[in-house]
C-alpha cells in the first residue's frame, strides 16, 4: 500500500506546488511508518496472541490480585466448575432426585463441600416444596431433602388447612448445612453432614405467621398445631427438637435423620 502511494507521490510531485508537495510527503510518512501490514489482508499485522516484552504479563484486576484462583490473565472471572451429571452419580442419589421431583421440589444440584469432618458429597439446594417455599433456600443432602418434602407435603400442609383452613405459603428456616460441632459436646452436628434443618417460623397463606417459639398458655389453636408438628415429624426423622426440650431450641424446631443403633429416635 505504502509503495503504492509513493510510485503516485513521484509520478505527481512534478506538477504540485511546494505547500502540496510538503503535505503530501508527510501523508506518505505516516503511511509507511503505522502500516506494517496489508489493509487488504485479513491477517494483524502483529501476532495478537504473542506475549510481548512491552506487555505486562498480568494486566488490569488479576495484577491487582494476582492470587485470586477465579481471576484468568485477561481479568476474566472464570466460570465454576460443571455441576456433577446424574450419570456420575451414585444410584441412590439418581433415585433420591427422581423422588424429589415427584414430591414437586424445586432444588439446584450443587458443587460437592468438604470442610474439614463437614461436608456433602452430592449437596442439593432447595428453594421450594411445591407451591410452599423454603427462605432462604436450604443446603441439604437429597435423603434429607425428600424426607423434609414429603413431611411438608403429608403432614404440614394437611395441619395447616384443619387447623387454620388455609395453606402453607412459607417456611422460613434458620440453619440447613453448617459445619459445627452440638453445642456443649466434642460431636459433629448433623447440620455439619447436610442432613438437619432447623425451622423458625411457619407462614400461612392467609397472612398468619406461626412462630415456633413456645406459645402462650391461652393459645390453644397455636399450641395444637405446634404439637402436631413435633408428633408428626417423629414418624419421618430420627430427631426432633424444639421449644420445651432446651435452652438452645427455644425459638426453633430442629430436625434430622440421625442414623442411630437400634432405630432410636430422638423426639422431645
């Protein structure tokens, strides 16, 4: 291109005044001097993916932190890791998603966690029991999870209509996964393994909003349906715990599926 412009420039320069002849020089100056490639030819005139000595090699947010593993040279967040496929499962792990897709959970399958002795293997996060929804979203294993929904679904739910006449909106729970020791005692929590969920309160679809905390002495309706909540949650987990059995519990339903000698269930 360059050469062109300067067989042009002598073929002409005969005829041109000396002010033209002097701004023409300096465009074909410029030409020559920023153009090391063919503007016709698709190809940089530089090899872009060449790391150059006047480039840094880190630039921008990875120079600034350099340490940080989800950051890449270019300062681009790397994206997670795929989530595990149901074909790199265990069986009974497909089995326990079938089943919580018939029980209509709303649930993400997440990163595996490993904390130490804490820790799930195949973690699901649940967001929702059909139309009942779980805030926040609860980190659970599967097993605990569809034992948790079918609970919700067979017995929850169905004492909320007999005893309000009305259903389920929320339940709002205050731990699910968390990697702690039982308070008082050298022993991993279940919450620990995935397989505890501690529930606050229960909101209704007509507005009202049952607190767990131990009820009044004159709040008959209250206390029939928090009894029936402990009562029937014995017949699905291997503990249950709330209001009246410590300090700890006062504010609070905890439930697990404790694998324990004998059958033993834990329920006060």
């Amino acid at each position: 291109m360059a050469g062109r412009f300067r067989a042009v420039f002598l073929a002409t320069a005969r005829r041109l005044k000396p002010a033209t002849l002097l701004g023409a020089g300096l465009v074909l100056a410029t030409v020559s001097a920023c153009n090391t490639g063919s503007v016709l030819s698709l190809q940089p005139a530089v090899d872009v993916g060449a790391q150059t000595s006047s480039v840094p090699k880190y630039q921008g947010m990875q120079r600034l932190v350099p340490s940080n593993p989800y950051m890449t040279q270019a300062a681009y967040p790397r994206m997670d890791e795929p989530l595990s496929q149901p074909e790199q499962m265990p069986a009974d792990e497909i089995d326990c998603r079938n089943q919580l897709k018939r029980l209509g959970v709303v649930y993400t399958d997440i990163q595996p966690i490993h904390e130490g002795q804490c820790g799930i293997d195949f973690p699901v996060k649940v967001s929702a029991i059909g139309s009942v929804e779980m805030k926040p979203a609860a980190t659970l294993t599967c097993n605990m999870a569809a034992t948790f929904a079918a609970w919700t679904k067979n017995e929850l739910v169905p004492s909320a209509r007999w005893r309000y006449f009305s259903g389920v909106k929320t339940i709002h729970q205050g731990s699910s996964y968390s990697c702690r020791n039982i308070a008082g005692e050298g022993v991993l929590s279940e919450h620990g393994k995935g397989n505890a969920l501690d529930v606050m309160s229960i909101e209704l679809n007509n507005g009202d909003d049952i607190d767990v905390r131990k009820p009044g002495l004159f709040a008959f309706r209250t206390r029939g349906f928090l009894n029936n909540v402990r009562a029937d949650g014995c017949q699905y987990f291997t503990t249950v715990l709330g209001p009246g059995y410590n300090y700890d519990h006062r504010n609070h339903f905890h439930f697990d599926i404790k694998n324990r000698k004998n059958g033993y269930r834990a329920c006060r």
